[in-house]
C-alpha cells in the first residue's frame, strides 16, 4: 500500500528520492493497467513500468505550475548542481543556468523513453 505521505510531497533532496515517488504514482499505475487489460506476458511487466516512468516529462511540462503551488519536483541536489534556486525555478525564468538544468532533466526523462522503447523490440 502507497504511503499516503507520498502524495502529499512537495520536495526531493535527490533524485533517487524522486525516481521512488514517479514510481509509486505514475509505474504503480502502468502495472496495474495491464492485469486489467489481462496481458498474457511477463514481459508486459518491465514495459508498464518503464512506460510509466515518464512522469518526469509531467514534472517538466508542469513546473511552472507546480511550482506556484508550491511543488518543486526538480531534485534540490540538481538545482545545487546547475545554480538554481527555488525561486528561479518557480518563476521559470529562462537564464543560462536555469536552460542547463531543464536540457539536464530532458536528456534524463529522454532516457526512459529510449529504454521503453528496447522494450518493445
């Protein structure tokens, strides 16, 4: 059973910690989905939970907004790493560093699309 502290989480320190609650909101539902859909496959199973794991792409796509309510998904050790602060990423100002940190976190979220996709090969 999904703790419900995680759902309620508004911040990560690393992004281990993120991959965990991706996991348990968006993979959880994926393999679930498929006993549903009645798949005949063990094979079924790494491809709902790799296919799920795109809530990252979500987590970009929504960082304005989240960030507003006062959500910010961005692991804090990557805002360390690319200088920004909560601030800049709640405004999503587009300077130098913030660019660096959102091409770092699309090439991240990108990867899981090229490992969903060997799953279906």
């Amino acid at each position: 059973m999904v703790s419900r502290a995680i759902w309620n989480r508004a911040r990560f320190e690393t992004f281990d910690e993120l991959y965990k609650y991706c996991y348990q909101v968006a993979s959880v539902v994926g393999l679930t989905i498929i006993h549903i859909f009645g798949f005949d496959t063990r094979s079924a199973l790494p491809l709902a939970e790799v296919r799920c794991r795109v809530q990252l792409t979500n987590i970009l796509r929504d960082i304005r907004e989240d960030a507003g309510l006062g959500r910010i998904y961005i692991p804090a050790e990557d805002l360390r790493r690319f200088a920004v602060s909560e601030t800049t990423c709640a405004a999503a100002i587009a300077a130098t560093h913030s660019s660096k940190l959102m091409r770092f976190e699309a090439a991240r979220a990108r990867t899981y699309y090229v490992e969903s996709a060997r799953c279906w090969s």
